[in-house]
C-alpha cells in the first residue's frame, strides 16, 4: 500500500527532520511513504476563514478519488495503536493501494474539507506542533506494520 501524508507547513525542527527520515527508511520495507509539506494559507493571525479556505482548496485539488483519505483532526476517532494496525490491515484486504492523509494547518480544516465525509482520525486528546504529527503518524505506521508482520518492536 502507497501512502500519502499532506501536511500544512514544513519541519524545521533539526531532531523531527531526522525522526521523519529515518522513520521512512523504516518504513520503506513496506511500501512507499510520500510527503509533501504545503504553505500556509497566509498569515493565521488575521483573515482566520480566508486562510482555512485557502488551504482547504488545496487539499481538495489534491484529493484523489480513488485514495483512502484520512484527516488528521483533533476531533478525530481515538484508536488504539492495535486497532489502527487493524484499521490498516483491513485496508489492505480489500484492495485500498494508496492511502492519504491531511494534516491540516494550525487553524484546521476548512468546513468544505471536513463536508467531505473523510474519516477524521486523532493521534491523540493532546495537542502536538504540525511537525511533531508528521513524525508521530509515521511512528505509529511502524509500528502498525510491526503489529501486523508480529515482530517484537510494538512489545
């Protein structure tokens, strides 16, 4: 399975960007992980709608129909790291060959993305920096593959 991670806002922390790249290396056992980092929709202080829309045209543009498509949402289901492996493997059972998720910026999705019906998912009741997400969600795909291919790295 492809996956697809868009995510507002690039990295600059020094220690995520080597989170994030070694975890891809990890990763790549599995299948191909792709991120692509967006600019903000403009300045999150003023004009807070405008720049939700605007970054919410983006990922609409960028939305394929024939992805599985998951929001990275604080108000997202709350699953655990096994059920997500599950989530994944049952994905793959049914044929789902590539899998997106969207992380929004820091103001969230615009109400025309979440209109989508997209399943929302949090990685958790705790509120992390854009980065972190990015490293978090590529952890925790680890560690479902790890689940799913039993080997002792989720133990």
């Amino acid at each position: 399975m492809n996956i697809r991670i868009f995510a507002t806002g690039k990295p600059k922390s020094g220690f995520v960007v080597e989170g994030i790249d070694q975890y891809r290396k990890w990763l790549s056992s599995f299948g191909k992980v792709d991120i692509e980092y967006l600019p903000l929709g403009g300045n999150t202080s003023r004009n807070k709608e405008i720049v939700k829309e605007r970054e919410g045209k983006r990922y609409l543009k960028i939305a394929d129909s024939s992805d599985k498509i998951l929001l990275l949402d604080e108000l997202g289901e709350h699953r655990s790291s096994e059920e997500f492996a599950r989530m994944l493997e049952k994905w793959q059972n049914i044929g789902v060959s590539s899998l997106t998720f969207f992380i929004g910026g820091p103001l969230g999705f615009s109400e025309e993305v979440l209109s989508k019906g997209w399943q929302q998912l949090s990685l958790s009741r705790m509120t992390f920096t854009h980065e972190m997400a990015v490293l978090i969600l590529l952890e925790q795909l680890f560690r479902a593959h790890t689940i799913l291919d039993n080997r002792p790295y989720h133990y």
